[in-house]
C-alpha cells in the first residue's frame, strides 16, 4: 500500500498586521507625487521652453531692425545729399 501523507503545502509566513491608516497615508502620498512629479517635470520643460523661444524672438527681432535701419540710412543719407545739391 502507498501511503500518502498530507503535509501543508503553504509556507510558514507570520500574519502581518494591517495599519491601513498608515497603508492610506502612504497611498495617499503615492499619489499626490505620481500628479505632482510629471507636472513638475512639464512645468519645468515649459519654462525653459519659454526662455529659449523667448531669446529666438529677440534675436529675430534685432536682425530685422538692423535689416530695415541699412535701406533707411541709405534714404536718409541721399535725402541730405539731395538737399545740399539744390
């Protein structure tokens, strides 16, 4: 005869205590950082964002003034030669 024996197959792990008001704290925690840590991170992206097309702008700005101001300094330069002519 074959004899079976019946032995518990479950490891023998101690009961942990459950504290769910510090389990919903730390959860609570969790999830305020997972919200707040990407929009940090979106916030920071913007700014720095920002401040680069913010000095593209100035940059294009002043290479247009010095653009406009070479024709108008020739105009200006010819109108005085017009008026010391006549």
């Amino acid at each position: 005869m074959l004899l079976v024996s019946r032995q518990n197959t479950e490891p023998d792990l101690p009961v942990l205590s459950r504290n769910f008001l510090v389990t919903r704290r730390v959860l609570a925690v969790v999830l305020v950082l997972a919200v707040l840590v990407p929009l940090g991170c979106v916030a920071g992206y913007e700014y720095f964002d920002d401040q680069r097309r913010s000095a593209d702008t100035s940059d294009v700005v002043d290479r247009l003034i010095r653009v406009a101001q070479e024709p108008a300094l020739k105009i200006v330069d010819m109108n005085s030669e017009i008026r010391r002519s006549c």
